[in-house]
C-alpha cells in the first residue's frame, strides 16, 4: 500500500500522498496533499500529543529543534504556528517550575 493511501485522520478526512486538500491554516486556500510532508509532527496523528493531527502548506509549518524541546516523537521537527506556540508555553512552565534547567553554552 505504502504512503499514498494511510486510512483516515481524527477527522475523518483520507491521508496520504494522493490526497488533494488545502492547508488546515484558518484561512489559508494553498493546494497541499495529507501526505507526511505536510503533516504537523512529521508523521500522521497527534505525535504523542506534540503535534495536532493537521497538514500544513510551507508557510504554515515551522521547523523546530525537537531534541532541545525534548520532543521525541516528532519526526521531522516541523509543527504548524498553534503547535509552535503551544510548545513555546509548555517550557517556559517547566523553566518557571524548575523542571528543565537552561543551560548556556558559554
């Protein structure tokens, strides 16, 4: 079968490579496929609960250093802006919680 045709999303719509669509960006019309590419997280579904389950066209993903935001699932290290901000969030309280330390390289 491989990656053309992967079954159906949380939201019913169908995956892959062969499938047409149009970036999930609120507004935006720009032609993508559901293939993995344009997938948040790099991988269908939610990555672990690091990504959203969406597909984004270029200018609404975002490449991410997923080893330093300690993101295992990520595949690729690409998230759309609402996963971007949502990471952003949850280590700045594991900062202010103490629970990740910063380290500076200097």
């Amino acid at each position: 079968m491989g990656w053309a045709d992967c079954g159906k999303d949380s939201k019913g719509r169908s995956i892959g490579y062969a499938h047409d669509a149009t970036c999930d960006h609120e507004g935006c019309e720009e032609p993508i496929n559901r293939g993995l590419g344009c997938a948040c997280g790099g991988m269908h579904g939610d990555c672990g609960g690091q990504a959203c389950d969406g597909y984004f066209c270029e200018k609404h993903l975002h490449f991410v250093d997923s080893e330093a935001m300690g993101f295992d699932e990520l595949r690729d290290g690409m998230l759309c802006g609402g996963c971007v901000q949502m990471a952003r969030v949850e280590i700045a309280d594991l900062v202010i919680s103490g629970d990740l330390k910063v380290v500076s390289n200097d």
